[in-house]
C-alpha cells in the first residue's frame, strides 16, 4: 500500500491499482477515459489523493466495476 | 408565390450569420479542447515539471526574486536585465506546472484541488513578505536615526528608480508566490516511461 494520505484529508483505500492491472490498462489509458491526468490516476492509486465522487463513478464506469468494489472505508 | 420566395430568401440570409458564429464557436471550442489537451500531456516540458527542475526553477526564482532585487534597489542599476529575467522565470513557472494558473480548464480536479490551495497559502506568504520587508525597513530607519515614512522630499530612499524597481519587484512577488506555494513536488521524469508503467 501507498503513503498515507494527510490527516487533513479524509481517507479512502483503493484497489484500483490491482483492478486497473487486471484490466491491461496503463494510467495513461484510464486517465484519458476519465478526462484526468495522468498524474492523478498515480496520486490515487498511492493513496496520496483521494478522488471526487464523480472520478470515483467514472473511474468505476471505465473499469466496468461497482464503486465499492474499487474503494472503501477500510483498508482491505 | 414572389412573397413566398422573398420569405424564404430573408430567412436564409437572417440563418447565415447564425450558422457562422455555430461554426465559428465550434472551431473555437475545438481548438481549445486541442490546446487544453495538448497542455495536460505535451512532452516539450517534461524537463520542466519533474521534482528536481522545479526545486532548482523554485530556487532560481527566489535568488533572482529577493537576492538579485535588493541588489538592483541597492545599486540602482541592471532593472531592465533583472526584469528580463523575472519575465523568463515566470513563463519556466508557469511551464513547470503545465500552466494550471493560466489556462482554465487545463487542470484536473487534483491540480484543482492543488491550486486552490497554493492560491490560499500564496496570500498568506504575501503578507508574511510584506510584514518582513516593513519590519526590515522599521529596523534599517531605527538603526540609522531616521524615520521611516516622513522624509520622501528631502531623502532620496524611494526615488525614481527604486519606486520602479519595488513596482516590478512587487508585480513579481505577487506572481510567484501561488508558484512557491504549489510546492516542489512535480511529476515523474518522463510522460513516456510513465506510459509504459502497467503496475
């Protein structure tokens, strides 16, 4: 697992890395589906940025998974 | 049947130039989508927005910013040459952070995110810089028996040349302080290798 996110901000684990993997897809790919940079897929695939709510449903939507199965309160 | 031809004519003529701006505002829309685009993941300034170029670019600009204005205000010569090269390290800026601060629309909502918050520790820099440089003043005109705000006739501490270089000197801090505060952290060394990174 990545960084720990500031305690600033509230923390949102992820599997997006695995699923993104598992998919064949680059951040490179992903990112262009969600209309982010590439920058951002890694931020939040370290833990290092957690994603709106709209980038979490996009996100999801482009790797063809529910939201939760993707991120979680808890780290799994 | 001549009024039907005549209705028909007007319309045409009045539907032109709404058909035109359609097609104009469409190219323009186009060709910001391309240069949006083309900003977010351009190659030519990679060498600009990794870790390493933004803390030399941070560094370069604070010498230039702080050291080589007080030397400028001091000697009152080389402003146009310091100028020069304010104007050089602010576009370097701006490059480094693929102009999130000068084109709308160019971040994502992490870059948002980041801007938002450099904007909010960047005016709070201001007045901390502001704070010094009158404290600072406070002090030099203690320490050499004068007073600070009432001698601009008779003292020449502010003249001409020094009110132009605190003008440029005050445009540039104003400027880079969002820079300073987006942080030294950038991104990895090439868009490339990044490409290829599956895992």
């Amino acid at each position: 697992m990545g960084r720990k996110p500031k305690s600033d901000e509230e923390l949102v684990f992820n599997r997006l890395e695995a699923i993104r993997t598992k998919a064949g897809m680059t951040r490179q790919q992903l990112a262009d589906a969600v209309d982010v940079h590439y920058q951002t897929i890694g931020y939040i695939e370290r833990n290092e940025y957690s994603p709106s709510l709209v980038l979490a449903l996009r996100i999801a939507k482009s790797l063809n998974k529910k939201v939760e199965q993707i991120f979680s309160l808890e780290e799994n | 049947m001549a009024t039907k031809k005549n209705n028909s004519l007007e319309k045409r003529v009045e539907q032109k130039p709404e058909r035109f701006e359609k097609i104009v505002d469409a190219k323009v829309d186009s060709f910001e989508k391309t240069f949006i685009n083309w900003l977010r993941t351009s190659q030519i300034f990679d060498g600009m927005v990794n870790t390493p170029a933004r803390i030399l670019i941070n560094s370069m600009t604070a010498i230039a910013l702080y050291g080589w204005g007080f030397w400028v205000f001091l000697t009152e010569s080389q402003i146009v040459a310091w100028t020069i090269c304010l104007a050089v390290l602010a576009f370097m800026q701006a490059a480094s952070v693929r102009f999130v601060f000068n084109v709308e629309g160019s971040a994502d909502e992490y870059q948002s995110k980041r801007k938002a918050k450099a904007y909010r520790k960047a005016y709070s820099n201001i007045r901390l810089v502001a704070i010094t440089i009158v404290l600072l003043g406070a002090f030099r005109a203690s320490a050499t028996g004068r007073s600070l705000w009432l001698h601009f006739g008779s003292y020449t501490f502010f003249d001409n040349y020094r009110a132009l270089t605190g003008a440029v000197f005050l445009i540039a801090l104003i400027t880079f302080q969002k820079y300073f505060a987006y942080g030294m952290k950038g991104e990895p060394f090439t868009i490339r290798e990044n490409n290829k990174i599956k895992d």
